[in-house]
C-alpha cells in the first residue's frame, strides 16, 4: 500500500505540479548528458536517487535553463521489499536519515523563489510532512492520552478527532487502489483487493506507529552525524515456478 500511494498519487501528482523532487533509483531514467552535468550519484549520500533529482532542478534552476522532470506511471519494475521487520527497520532508518541528508545539502533551495515551486512547495512540504511526521506523530501518541488524563481534552472530541485523521488514512491508500484498478487492474482477484482494502486498516494499528519510530530513530542518527551502515540487505530473489511460470522466491539468499 506504501508503494501505491507514493507512485500512484505521490509521484504523479507532484508531477503534474511540475515539481517532482524524487525519483526512486529502480524507476529513475535520465539524459546522459544532464547526468555528467551535475556530477551523476553521490556516491556519499545515502538518498542517492532523491539527491540526484534535486540535483539536476538546481542545475537548471541556476543556468535558467527550461526542462521537465516528470513521473510516467506505465513502466512496471520489480523490487523484492524487506522480509523481515529487521531489514525493514534498517531500511527506514536509512531512507529518513537519507532525508536529512539531502534537505540539508540543498537547504538553500527551501523557500527561496528562485527556485520555483521546488524552492516553494516540494521542498518545504518534505521539511515539515516528511522530515519531522515522525516527530509530530510520535509526540501526539504522547500528548494525546496525557491530555486525556489531565482533562485538557474530552474523551469524545478525541474519538472525533482520532477516527478523522485515520478515516482520511485509509480514504488516501482506498484512492490509490483505484487509480491502480481503473487505470492498470494488475489484481485479476477479488480477494486481493479485499486483502488489499483491509491493509489499509490494518496497517495504521501499530504498523505506521512502528515506521515512525524508525523514522524518528534515522532522524536521531543523522542529527548526531554518527557513522552510517549500510547493514544487510537481506533477499530471497525471485525463481519461476515450473508449473505456472508464476516468479515465485528462490530457496536462496544473496546481495
């Protein structure tokens, strides 16, 4: 369901805008000669893939120079995602602090109108909605029951408050499996889109609050400069079921 959101809605709608900041590394494709211009992957920052795309805005930015960076929804790549919560904690921790490390480097970028609406709205709203959400969440899991027990807020406007915010959760990942029907229908299956529409109950009853501690933990590294890990990646790979010819996962493991 992360994954709809962020290239069904996320990426095509910051598209559309005409400030697109983030190109995953397995979806990225760009001209060679804009690549060499502004010194190709950073082999030093942990946000590779979003580092180079805020790159090559800057590039054209400054040289005045008018060009399009955008999100093209057709092209299917396949990714094998963290198997365990483990390497997914490792992975989050490394993306967020990734983040960090990228805003930072192009923190002349944010708010300034030279930019554009990169400068002006993508930037700002990865500052706030993606760098500090789990700052803001964590602290509202806090203060919200503290609130409650000191009677600084009432059970029923809490229980408002609480079903609007995770109404609106599932409303956003609901919206993405629609576009994802309507547009491709990759799932033949009833059942997998029912599988599909209870993960996105499901997953904000520990799930989300799990990944924001790990998010919160990546912040916490990078504001601390320490030493980063890459650490193991962990993969199973993909086969193909002899039978079916469905990929099904190797009875292996490796990089």
């Amino acid at each position: 369901m992360e994954y709809l959101r962020a290239f069904l809605l996320g990426r095509a709608g910051w598209s559309r805008l005409g400030c697109l900041v983030l190109i995953s590394g397995a979806f990225g494709l760009y001209r060679r000669d804009v690549l060499v211009e502004v010194g190709g992957l950073d082999a030093t920052c942990i946000g590779e893939d979003f580092e180079l795309c805020v790159a090559v805005h800057k590039a054209m930015r400054d040289a005045g120079r008018d060009y399009r960076v955008v999100a093209v929804s057709e092209p299917i790549s396949w990714t094998e995602v963290p198997s365990t919560l483990a390497v997914l904690g490792s992975q989050r921790r490394r993306w967020h602090r990734g983040l960090l490390e990228v805003l930072w480097r192009h923190r002349r970028m944010i708010g300034n109108p030279r930019y554009g609406r990169v400068g002006l709205v993508a930037l700002p709203y990865y500052v706030v909605f993606e760098l500090l959400a789990p700052v803001l969440e964590l602290a509202g899991l806090v203060l919200g029951p503290l609130a409650l027990a000191t009677g600084l807020l009432d059970v029923q406007s809490a229980l408002a408050v609480t079903l609007a915010v995770y109404a609106y959760a599932v409303f956003v990942s609901v919206a993405a499996l629609a576009v994802e029907e309507f547009s491709f229908h990759r799932y033949g299956r009833w059942r997998d889109l029912a599988v599909s529409v209870g993960a996105t109950v499901v997953e904000n009853l520990g799930y989300r609050q799990l990944t924001a501690l790990w998010r919160l933990q990546g912040l916490w590294a990078g504001l601390r400069r320490r030493e980063h890990v890459w650490g193991v990646m962990t993969r199973q790979g993909f086969g193909t079921d002899a039978v079916t010819g469905a990929l099904v996962p190797a009875a292996r493991t490796g990089p």
